[in-house]
C-alpha cells in the first residue's frame, strides 16, 4: 500500500525554482533511497514533505490524503517525523529530555514504552541519560536526533544526511541502528551522501538532479546502472551532476 505520493511538486525560493513537477512514491514499510548532488533539492524536498517549506505547486499526499497545506505540528501529528540534516539536537537540555520533546503528541504511557524501545536500539544514549546533548560526540548526537524522530512513533521517518559529518565508523554504526529500523518495520525516505550504504539498505532509490527526478528505481539496479556509478560512486570518469546555481535550494 502505498502511504507517501509526492506529484509534480514545484517550489521556489523568491525566483528561482528549486523542484520542478518531482513525483515519487514510498509505499508502506518500504525504504527509499533519495541521492543528488549538493543543490539538488533533495532537502528542499524533504521540508516540503514535513510541512516546512510551502510549495508552489503539485501534491503531497499522505495514505491518499493532502497534506501540502498542512501545518507542520499537524503533519507531526498525521505520522510523518523529520530527522534534520545537521541533527539540531537541543544541546543545553539532557539526553532524556531530548527524547521526550520528542514524544509530545503522544500519551504518557506510550512514550514511555517508545523510551524503552530506544534505550534498546541505542544503549549508549541510555548510558548518557543524564547527560547534555551539547557535550555528546556527533555520532550520539545523530543516534539521539533519530530517537527523538522515533519518540513520535512515525508512520513515515525522513531522515536527511544522518552520515553527514561523521567518521566512516562511526557511520557503520548509524547504518546499524537503520538496519533495525528497517527490521521493524519502519518506512523511511532517506536522502544520505553515502549512495554505496543507502542503495545497499533502500529497496528503490530516486535519483534528483537539479530539481528533477533524473532516475528512478529498484536499489539493485541503480548500484548497477554506469550514470550512477559515474556519477555518486566513483566508477567511471563522469563528472558529478551539476549543482544549482547558489541558492537554488538551498540546502540541497
């Protein structure tokens, strides 16, 4: 069952366009892979999907329903959290209460059970409970960014660069905790630097190249397909998709 369309979405930034007429779909408990050059739109994308951005134009639909015109705290509500690029963890309050801002739509006793569940997934944040997110390392502090995003219980997780910035073990162990996820049940839209991890954790990918969709389709066969591996894998002597003009969209 499909749960997330998105139909020739336009959005501008004074200007200049920075998607133009993007579809794609994500279906239930599916993980879908979103890869493009800086500037491509790819985070521009995404805050449209979470209510952030407001579109120019074309759907987002949510099990059938629209929600392009929704506010952001309501898309929250509706089943869709946002893992933000950069993580944006709230460094002067505690691990813990990182975690339950994270679950403010949800009953006390749910939230707690969610607690639990993240405590499993990530043990070294229950380790740092106490401590401010501020001190932790980038890695606990992407580990933490995503348990708040899951405090939500999401129908949908979108999760925006979470290897951005990390050390390449550190970033293993961030593509662990997707694994999980993934074995849970989970639907994700992922737009990660990373094409390799994402492709090999995605079942379909889409590939965005200054504000459209240049390619579309099952992960195995855009690991295969020569334009990727040119392009985002470092086979081949293609040079990479060119970037939008600055500010295009802004961050891409």
């Amino acid at each position: 069952m499909t749960l997330l369309e998105v139909r020739d979405l336009d959005v501008r930034y004074g200007h200049i366009q920075a998607l133009k007429g993007v579809s794609l779909e994500v279906a239930e408990g599916e993980i879908v892979a979103l890869l493009g050059a800086n500037g491509a739109g790819k985070t521009t994308l995404m805050r449209s999907i979470s209510g952030l951005l407001r579109a120019h134009a074309g759907e987002v639909r949510l099990r059938g329903a629209p929600i392009q015109r929704t506010a952001a705290d309501a898309i929250v509500r509706l089943g869709i959290s946002q893992v933000p690029e950069g993580r944006r963890v709230f460094p002067t309050l505690s691990v813990a209460e990182n975690l339950r801002l994270g679950a403010y739509t949800r009953a006390a006793a749910e939230a707690a059970q969610t607690l639990q569940q993240v405590w499993s997934m990530f043990p070294r944040l229950l380790e740092r409970r106490e401590q401010l997110a501020g001190t932790l390392s980038g890695g606990e502090q992407q580990m933490l960014a995503i348990g708040r995003a899951l405090m939500a219980r999401p129908k949908l997780l979108l999760l925006d660069e979470p290897s951005l910035g990390l050390a390449p073990i550190i970033v293993r162990d961030i593509f662990r905790s997707l694994h999980r996820i993934r074995e849970r049940g989970m639907t994700v839209l992922l737009v990660e630097q990373n094409a390799r991890m994402a492709l090999k954790l995605a079942d379909r990918g889409y590939v965005l190249e200054t504000g459209r969709i240049r390619l579309e389709g099952p992960a195995r066969q855009l690991l295969a397909s020569p334009e990727v591996q040119a392009s985002y894998l470092g086979h081949g002597h293609a040079a990479p998709p060119a970037a939008a003009p600055d500010g295009a969209a802004a961050p891409g």
